[in-house]
C-alpha cells in the first residue's frame, strides 16, 4: 500500500529523519513546520513543489530522486545541506546550489541541466559528482577539479569527441573531421558500418568522406588507458524528406548472432530485460531538429523458441 498523503506528520515536530520513499505524495506541506528535521528521503514520489523544505534549516541530506521537480530554488538558503540526490526529475539550473559551501555529494543524473557553472566551485564538492544524462553545454569546466572528485560519472570532457557536422539529412557528400573537445594524448579510432568502435578500428587522420548514408562511430584511445566513451552520428544523403526521418544503427550481432542476438530463435526460456546499445539520430530536412542518444532497449517478456517481432527504444542520454 502506497500513502498519498502526509497530513497529520506535523504533530512529531521532533523529527530528525523522515523516510517517505516509494509512495504517490504530491503534497510536502505537512513537515514545513518540523524544524528539526536534518534528513528527509522523498525518492519515488509525485513531488514538484519544495517550497515546503525553504526554512528547514538543519537539513544536511534530502533525497529527491525520482519526482516531477523543476526547480531548486527554495533550497538555496538551506546552506547546511552536504547530500543532495535530485536524480530523473527535471531540473534546469543548478543556480539554487551555488552557495552550498558544505555540499560533498550530489547525484544530478538524468535531469535537463545545461550548466555546470554554478557549483564548479564549490570547495568541498570532493566526495561524489554525478552528471550524466544531462544536456550540459560546458562540461570541459569538469577538468579544472576533475581529479579532485572522489567519484565521477563522466569520463574526462576533454576525451569527448566533436564531429564538424552533426547528424542528420544531407543532400550532398559530406567530409567529416574529428577532434577531441580539449588536449588528449591517444588515438581516435572509427567505424563507418555502424558497429562499435574497438583498439583495432581505423585510427582516424584524415576527414571521412560521406557519400551515402553512414553512421560514423568514433572513440577516444588514449594512452594511458583512461576509460573514455563511444560517440556517434548518423548521415544520411538525401532529399529534404517532408518527414523525420530516425536512424537506428547497432551491431548487427546484436540482432542476428545466434546466441546474443534479438532476433533469433532461442533457448526456451524467460527473457525480461534485454537491452543492446545502437546509436539513434532523429533528423529532419537539412540535418535541423537532431536528436542523439545511446541506448536501443528490445524486450522479449516470453521467448518460446521464438525470435523477438519488435522492440522498445530506451533512452539514456550520453
């Protein structure tokens, strides 16, 4: 049974720690007046609204995860806060955070922030920074404390690779250039057939002619064998089409290899959770309206001895 509602919680105006996860509450009104409240774990609900939290003042860990919030700004005098989980909502600006002297931890996976600007500073932010999933816009910031975090998501900003035209519908040949987004010893490799990249993949060093329609996937090698990550982008050369038009490219063994693949007939047995990663591009006329993600989710709920007839697209923004 899950409780909607949290009326009545005022009357223990001794609350220290309060667990409200995995529920349907909406409505966080009912602890605006708990004072001493220093640790407050709402994951899992239908929250939007914090404003009932703005004079908490004792706060030191609040996990929001998994809400419907927008916005943080009736955190940001809550100046004593070290833990902060905002994970899967969908916040823009972290500017309510920039104060936080005392913030060690934070989890902002999977949200809509554009900027890390407002909390690169933050002196004791050592202990865990987690970003990915976010459309950030100045994420080569990260390298000036990258090696001072303790736990980070991301590989390093600078390994990011940066093709000279994006995705999406061409009418003639492109040449596409890759580049690392800052300075990184190693080498940038390459596949043109939509397959991952591996160490024994063409080693880029010229622009890549695109005559026809081509995924390109390219990653970062470095030399000292930093993990880094796989990046990728879909051309197709065409007429503007009066459509959008979406370009799913994954390795074909992910659909057809006899034992991994989707596609196939298989053992009989239960399969709940297969996913295999692809590279997805949504474009529309003249290479506008581009869309890029990396993750191609098929579920086979039963798989009777019998190959998989479609599949869903889950998306896990990279």
């Amino acid at each position: 049974m899950q409780i909607e509602s949290i009326e009545g919680i005022e009357q223990l105006d001794r609350l220290t720690t309060i667990d409200l996860s995995d529920n349907k509450i909406s409505d966080l009104e009912s602890i605006r007046s708990i004072d001493t409240l220093e640790q407050v774990n709402i994951r899992n609900n239908q929250v939007h609204d914090l404003s009932p939290l703005e004079e908490l003042s004792q706060l030191h860990t609040i996990n929001l995860r998994e809400n419907n919030i927008q916005t943080l700004e009736p955190l940001a005098e809550l100046e004593n806060l070290v833990n902060i989980n905002i994970r899967e909502n969908q916040i823009v600006d972290l500017s309510p955070l920039s104060d936080m002297e005392l913030l060690e931890d934070l989890n902002a996976r999977y949200n809509e922030i554009t900027s890390i600007e407002p909390i690169i500073h933050l002196p004791e932010l050592r202990q865990r920074l987690y970003v990915n999933g976010n459309p950030l816009e100045d994420a080569m910031l990260l390298s000036e404390v990258y090696d001072l975090i303790l736990d980070i998501d991301i590989p390093r900003p600078e390994y990011g690779i940066v093709f000279s035209e994006a995705g999406g519908v061409y009418e003639d040949r492109q040449d596409i250039e890759l580049s690392t987004r800052g300075e990184a010893d190693g080498t940038i490799r390459y596949t043109t057939d939509g397959s991952e990249v591996t160490a024994e993949d063409q080693e880029y060093s010229s622009p890549i002619p695109v005559a026809n329609s081509t995924t390109i996937r390219a990653q970062l090698f470095t030399n000292n064998e930093d993990a880094t990550r796989e990046y990728g982008q879909s051309y197709i050369i065409s007429e503007s089409p009066s459509m959008p038009i979406i370009s799913i490219s994954t390795d074909r063994a992910n659909l057809f290899d006899e034992e991994y693949g989707i596609y196939t007939r298989g053992f009989i047995t239960i399969r709940t959770h297969l996913s295999r990663p692809a590279i997805i591009c949504k474009a529309a006329g003249s290479g506008n309206d581009r869309y890029l993600c990396k993750c191609l989710k098929t579920i086979k709920p039963f798989c009777l001895n019998t190959p998989a007839s479609g599949f869903t697209v889950g998306i896990h923004v990279r």
